[in-house]
C-alpha cells in the first residue's frame, strides 16, 4: 500500500504502478481524519469490494487529515487522536491500495475555494437546527475539506459511513450544487454487539458511561415500535433521560432535508430518519435510523 502526502507524490506513484493510464482508472475516495476504528474499516471494505466486484482496475484511495476549519473548538481539535502508524496498518488490511495524509499548506494553499458562507451552503446545512445549531462553522468546513479531498484525489467515487447522517446529506448535496460526477456511497453504521454505534470518541467513556451508552440505541429501537411522529420522540426522549443521558435533541425528521415533518409532509415511514445527540458527562454521542 502506497503512503503519500502530496497530491502530486500520490498520483505519480499510482501510475508506477501499472500499465493502464492512471487517468482512466477510478478513484474511490474514503474520506478519514484518522484515529481509524472497526466502522472505517467498513468503509474501506467495502469501498474495496465495490472495486472488486464492478471495476477491477479502481483504485481505493483512504485520505486522513484531521481538517482544522471543522472544528469550532480549538482543544477539540488539540485533543483530536493522532494514530497515523496503526491507522495505515487498518487500511492495508482492510484492502486500500493508498493513504493520502496531506498537511494543512497541501490541503489549503493560497488559491483554494475558502470556507463557504453559510448563505452559500445547501440549506441541509443549515436550515435542520440539529447538528448545525450546536457545531457553528463545522459544516462550511466539512464542505470545504471534502470539495478539496475530491479534488486532491480525484475521485469518481466516494463513501460516507451514515453514521454522520446530516454530513452525508450535506456531501450529496454539495455534489449536486457543485455539479461534480461523483458517486457518493453511503455505508451503513457499524455498531458494537449491544448497539452502540462505532465512533473514535467511545475511547473516551468511563466504564460508567460506556454501560450507558448502548441506550442511545435502545431509544431508536424503542422508536421503530411507534406508530406517530410525536409519540417516536417522545419514547427516545424518555428513554434517554431514563438512562441518564443529557438529550440535545432526539427528533424524527424528513430523511433528506431533515426538517421536521408536518401535517402537510407525507409520513411514509421510509421517508423518515430519527436522530439522536446526547451527552454522557463530556462526551457527545449522536446516532440515527430509519423509523420503519
Ligand atoms: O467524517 C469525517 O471523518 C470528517 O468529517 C470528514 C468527512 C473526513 C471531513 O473531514
């Protein structure tokens, strides 16, 4: 597996090689800041085995850059987990042909689109008062990072764990506003044995907490058995603050534009997504799933 931190040293190499212009060959982008877990390797995987089975000659290209515009606290991003060693031993196992881990001055150089306004973005980053209410600032950066990433890489194709359900509504969205040919690809989230989602900030709960945490999807299941929109949150309501969780929000929204579902909407249950965020002590946990 090929390691690069420029653009340019990942692109030479990969056409080194083989003999199959490099330019014809697919991209597919799995975009990471690192600090990889179970849940990447998923994404890599599966990335891989898209390959395998459609496009033999693509390329699975894993980028880890723990990207500073995303982050509205500095001591987040101080504290951020840096495990490029281990992570790179991941990727490899996990079928990536090449980790590109570019610096800030690669990602970010004079010439590069600068963080979007938030008139400029899609409304699904602003408009849902979810994640975008409480992370000011961290879906302008998350847009201008990834439209880098796409354009460092290359890529045709790129996954997304659904984890982060309004980031990946965001990315398609950008796609769409930007006019970009590339396939975005959701991947389902990779949970541990008593449900609770795969995140690189589970490293940071006490034991304590860690036996709490699993309730954020005990809510969602508790939800899935409602039959109204008001009765599903209440239950994931209910069910958090029962386990001692601080509730940000537990909702039920329209899937796509996350904004709440009126009388007027259509509740198909296939059209709606419940989200979760709330906090264990310090740590923010947040999840989603269908409703039906
Ligand atoms: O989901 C993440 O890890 C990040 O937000 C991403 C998409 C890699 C952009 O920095």
């Amino acid at each position: 597996m090929l390691i690069a931190s420029t653009a340019k040293n990942l692109h030479e190499a990969l056409a080194s090689t083989s003999t199959v212009p490099i330019a014809s060959r697919t991209i597919i982008c799995v975009p990471t800041m690192g600090a990889l877990h179970e849940g990447h390797a998923a994404l890599v995987r599966r990335a891989r085995s898209w390959a395998n089975n459609n496009d033999p000659a693509a390329l699975v290209v894993v980028t880890i850059f723990v990207n500073p515009t995303q982050f509205n606290d500095p001591a987040d991003l101080q504290r951020y987990p840096r495990t490029l060693d281990a992570d790179c031993t991941l990727c490899e196992a996990a079928g990536a042909d090449a980790v590109l881990c570019p610096s800030v001055e690669e990602v970010y150089p004079p010439n590069a689109p600068p963080k979007p306004s938030d008139s400029e973005l899609p409304a699904v980053a602003t408009a849902p008062k979810l994640e975008d209410a409480r992370r000011p600032g961290h879906f302008a950066g998350v847009y201008q990072v990834v439209r880098r990433l796409f354009e460092l890489t290359r890529c045709r194709r790129a996954v997304f764990g659904e984890k982060d359900w309004q980031q990946l509504q965001l990315v398609r969205a950008m796609v769409q506003q930007l006019n970009l040919s590339i396939h975005i690809d959701p991947a389902p989230t990779i949970r541990e044995s008593d449900g609770l989602a795969m995140s690189s900030r589970n490293r940071f709960l006490s034991p304590t907490e860690r036996a709490v945490a699993p309730a954020v999807y005990r809510a969602m299941q508790a939800a899935q058995r409602t039959n109204s929109i008001a009765d599903a949150e209440r239950t994931m309501r209910e069910t958090l603050q029962h386990a001692g969780l601080d509730v940000e929000y537990a909702v039920a929204r329209e899937a796509q534009s996350l904004m709440p579902i009126t009388t007027s909407t259509s509740t198909d249950r296939a059209s709606v997504r419940l989200l979760i965020a709330a906090k264990l002590g310090s740590i923010r946990l947040i999840d989603n799933a269908p409703w039906g």
